[in-house]
C-alpha cells in the first residue's frame, strides 16, 4: 500500500469516529475542559501561557536593569509614576530595587521559563502523541504539577509586594544574606516567600518529572520499543531523570535554610558580625555547604533546560532537512553520557571558594570531558543538515540558531571550565556571556523553535510565516550584540551584579559599550512582544490547518485528527512499524511510524 493511501485511510478513520469522540465528552465544563483539565495538551497550554507571562515580566525585569546598566547618570521620572517610589527614586532605578530585579530575573528565567515552561510545555503535549498513549500515566498527578508550579508563581508574584522589599541576595541565594533577615532589607519576608514559591516548584518539577518517566516506560503503544522512540522523548525522559534525581537536593538545602533563618540551627552560619547587631551567637555552620547542595541541583539544571531543546532540535532539523536523523544511537548515548556527567561537575562553580587544588583538577577533567558527548550532538546536527533539502520555515531557522549558540556559547565554557582560567574570570560579565548565550538564549531558541513546529497541532491553526521570519533574524542577531561583548567586559575584570560602573576609572572605557547592549536589549524584547502577539492572534485568527500532516512529518502525533480531543485517537491507537525518520528513504519522502515496512523495503 502506498504512503499516500495509508494517510488516507486513515483520515478517514478518524472522520468516521470523530462524532463519536465528540459526543464521549460533551459533558466536560468550562472548569473540567480549560481549568482543571487532566487532558496533557491542555495542561501543555496551561504551562506555555504561564511560562510566557513569567518570560514577558523576566525579560522587563532585563530591561529595568539595563536602563541603570546603559545610562548611570540619566533621570527616567516616568518611571516613578509607574513603578513607584521604592523601585524608582529621582528619577533612577534605586539600589535595592536594581539587586532585587537581577535576583528575580535570574530565578523566573532559569526555573519558571526554561524549566517549567520549557519541559512543563513539550513534555505534556509531545509524550503522549509521540509514543501513542491516550494521556499520561496520571493525569491528575498531571493536573496537580501545573497548579503547583501556578502556586509557585502566585507566590513569587507576591514576593515582590512586600514592603522591605523582594529577596535581593542573587538567585542563587548564597548565605550568608539568604539565611540572616537583618542581612539587608531584601533578605526579610521576600526571602521568605522566594523560599516557598522555590519549595511549591520543585514539588511541580518532581510531579510532573515522576509522570513522565512512569508514561515513557509503561504506556509506549504497540511496536514502540524504546530504540524506535524519536529523540525528542529520548530528551525528556533524561531531562525527567535530571530533575527528579537532583530537585530533592536543593529542597533539601532550602529546608536547611528556612531553620537558619527562623529556628537558630547553624547550617549556614559561623562567626558573623553583623552592623548594628553585633557578634551572633551561631558557631560551626559552612555557607560553602549550601554552595555544594545549590550546585549539585545547579548543574544538571543547565541540562533539564538545554536537553528538552536539544530534542525537540533534533526531531525539527531532521524533518525539515528531509533526511533521517544522522546516528540515532550516538545521538541516545550523548544524552545518556550528558545525563551522567551533569552530576560530577557541579563543582566547577566553585574553584573559588578554597576547593583543594587537586580535586579542583578532578573536576575540571570531568567538565572538559562532558564536551565530548556535546560534541558528538553538534557534529551529528550538522551532518543531518549536510546536503540537505533544507525547507527554511521559523521553526528550522530556531533550531539553526540553536545549533549556532550552543557552538559559539559551548567554546566559552572550555574556558570557564579550566579553573586556572576560572580564577580571573569568576563572577566577571564572561561568565554571563557564556551562561546566557549556551544555556538561556539557546533553551529559549528550541522553545521558540518547539513553538513554531507544533504550533497547528496545538490550536489547528498555523502561526504566520512573515512575523516568524522578523521575530528570528532580530533576536539572533540581538542576542550576539547583547552577550558577545561581554565577553570583552569580563576579560578586563568588569564584575557582575554591580549598580553602577562610571564610577570605576577602569570600567569607565566600557560606558558607550553599555549604552549599546542596553539599548539592542531593549529592541529585542520589543520583537518578543512581536512574537506575542502574532502567537495569540493566531491561535484564534491564524489560517485554518487543512491537512493532518502540515510538515509531512514521520511521528504518530500527525496522525491524529488536526484538532485532537482527549484520548489522542478517536479510534484505534496506531501500532508502530519503524523508527521515526525514514526521510527521503527508497525514493518516498517520508514514511511515518505507522506505515508497515515493505518486503523489497531497504534496512535503516
């Protein structure tokens, strides 16, 4: 039977049970159906709007900051009658509000946008059509991971209300100003409030987490044996692996926390001297503790953001280039080798902190060496692309720039992570310029990237090409004159997190370089809001999707109807004859999943 007449006879399956299907769940309520829905690609919704509305707030917070950053000595009043007093005094950005807007930017940024919105997203919706299940495992467990992780953020929302102020000691939270509340007026109730919105995510992260290793392993439709899977799922279930094996460690730091900030135990604190308090009495504590507890969490955590986009990167170049995958397996064992190595490296984040020169070098050949499955993933996307029949839609542009930031963010790390070199540059701009560029501006390339793809499958409706095209060059291009200068920056020493740089005769040379970057933050952030609305324009205005396989993809999410309801299939779930990217194969474009191989057929 050919390709063709296969899709058919299938649509018309779907045709013929579709009134059934609809009629199975009339009953469903606006509360049941858009609240508290346990169907995975609501909650897949559910989860991208919140990510973007904490991208759109971190992305202002960016901007806020840059303002001080660029122009030191300007009076922006009107920012007064927006943001009020305590942020915004004479005209300026206030100390206290330009430390607490950098905490909050790097912790909604890192946790609630490229984790919760990036795995919360396309794990929801892509595992369950990706390896032909009806739903996930649990979908009230499912349900609960959303309404946790919305929790988180109404608490971190709030955290910014109070009257002394959001927590404003980093967002990696280093004691000794996250465990002492008279540290500095950011380290009162919003700190506390940041520890309970951090607690009620990690309880999301674990739900959801635990859920989607439970749906890979145990719900895999007929013929979906786990080396036919595509990469994509391969990627989030390392990615739900990370996470569950490394989230309970900063809980249990943060927990450690809390009874040094109420309950006077000295985890944290030893011999401080405080202004104004004098000598506390706590003895025996080591802020170098929470450090390690932080950082075992800290690394993987780079991962569980990058390995969900390094998936979904896959599964785009491969369809769009319209060859299979190059090296399936090697591209499996790079993620399995990154999943390994992502926890005995976490020290590295701490040459600094008095770590004994020896094993200093331990783990600077373990850091060194989680280069080379990274490698392995670079040259493999590169040789997918090579002679390619590339179609250049947003989504493959995204995962183009993906590839590009993850090479040129990647090289930077080899610097960081010899710890010789580390001396100098830790907690310079080169370290921003790196973590931004490999991990934030790369995760957010494959979320973008994620986003156009499966875009009519999420709202059957297609996201408009031109706006997709303007949003990608002025970000990419953004986004290398925002962070590649800062590489300059920290190589001449500039420190990070600091209010104000004209007053350093020798950061003074960098003032117009300032200006520059602030300024190009601040036009990209404007193509977000671009972006922004063409995506919720077209979720309701977009042109209607007419065909069940818009990008004539190989995967079994495509085979269901354009609109799916819940349970996936109206009919029969398909069984799976092949793996998922015979691109270009015997003379046929594509195959999907659910084609039966042929007698004459050729092996992969």
């Amino acid at each position: 039977m050919s390709n063709e007449s296969v899709l058919h006879s299938h649509a018309e399956v779907h045709a013929a049970h579709g009134d059934h299907h609809e009629q199975h769940h009339h009953h469903e309520t606006f509360l049941t159906k858009y609240v508290f829905s346990q169907d995975h690609k609501m909650i897949a919704k559910q989860f991208l709007i919140t990510g973007m509305v904490w991208a759109v707030l971190g992305g202002l917070m960016s901007v806020l900051f840059r303002l001080q950053l660029g122009y030191p000595d300007s009076h922006f009043y009107w920012l007064e009658d927006i943001l009020g007093k305590w942020w915004v005094k004479d005209g300026r950005i206030t100390p206290e509000a330009y430390y607490a807007l950098v905490t909050t930017h790097g912790t909604v940024l890192v946790f609630f946008v490229l984790t919760a919105g990036l795995s919360g997203t396309f794990a929801n919706f892509l595992i369950p059509l990706q390896i032909g299940a009806r739903d996930m495992a649990s979908p009230f467990m499912n349900m609960l991971s959303y309404w946790f992780f919305f929790a988180a953020s109404c608490v971190m929302l709030s955290s910014m209300f109070v009257e002394t102020g959001p927590f404003s000691g980093g967002w990696t939270a280093y004691p000794p100003l996250s465990a002492l509340g008279s540290a500095s007026p950011g380290s009162k109730t919003g700190m506390d409030l940041w520890i309970v919105a951090m607690a009620l995510f990690v309880v999301s992260s674990l739900l959801g987490g635990l859920n989607y290793i439970a749906t890979v392993l145990n719900m895999r439709t007929k013929g979906m044996s786990m080396t036919r899977l595509p990469l994509t799922i391969w990627a989030l279930f390392f990615t739900a692996v990370l996470g569950v094996l490394s989230f309970p460690v900063l809980l249990s730091g943060f927990i450690l926390l809390i009874f040094d900030r109420n309950f006077g135990t000295s985890f944290y604190l030893s011999d401080i001297f405080v202004n104004g308090v004098g000598a506390l009495p706590n003895e025996g504590g080591s802020a170098i503790l929470f450090q390690h507890l932080f950082w075992f969490l800290g690394h993987p955590e780079v991962y569980i953001i990058l390995l969900p986009a390094m998936g979904m990167v896959s599964e785009i170049l491969s369809t769009n280039a319209r060859k299979p995958i190059f090296g399936y397996i090697a591209m499996v064992g790079s993620m399995f080798a990154i999943a390994v190595l992502a926890f005995l490296v976490w020290a590295h984040h701490m040459f600094v902190t008095g770590l004994n020169p020896f094993l200093g070098s331990v783990f600077v050949l373990l850091t060194l060496l989680i280069a080379v499955p990274s490698a392995i993933k670079v040259f493999n996307w590169l040789t997918t692309l090579w002679k390619g029949n590339i179609r250049f839609t947003p989504a493959m542009l995204f995962a183009i720039g993906f590839v590009s930031l993850f090479i040129s963010g990647g090289l930077t790390g080899i610097y960081l992570g010899n710890s010789a070199l580390d001396i100098h540059l830790h907690d310079t701009y080169f370290v921003i310029a790196h973590f931004h560029i490999v991990m934030g501006v790369a995760s957010m390339f494959g979320m973008f990237a994620g986003i156009y793809h499966w875009f009519p499958k999420m709202y059957g409706r297609h996201i408009n090409n031109t706006m997709g095209y303007i949003h990608f060059w002025v970000t990419i291009i953004g986004a290398y004159m925002i962070f590649w200068p800062m590489h300059y920056e920290g190589l001449a020493g500039m420190p990070r997190r600091y209010y104000d740089y004209s007053i350093w005769e020798s950061f003074k040379q960098f003032s117009e370089l300032n200006k520059f970057i602030s300024t190009v933050a601040m036009v990209v952030f404007a193509t977000q809001i671009l972006f922004l609305s063409n995506f919720f324009y077209s979720i309701f205005k977009g042109r209607k999707v007419t065909v069940q396989n818009p990008w004539d993809s190989n995967t079994l999410e495509w085979t269901t109807p354009i609109r799916p309801g819940h349970g996936n299939w109206p009919g029969e779930i398909p069984e799976v004859h092949r793996w998922a990217y015979d691109y270009g194969k015997d003379g046929v474009d594509f195959i999907p999943q659910n084609v039966s191989v042929g007698e004459n057929e050729s092996h992969h």
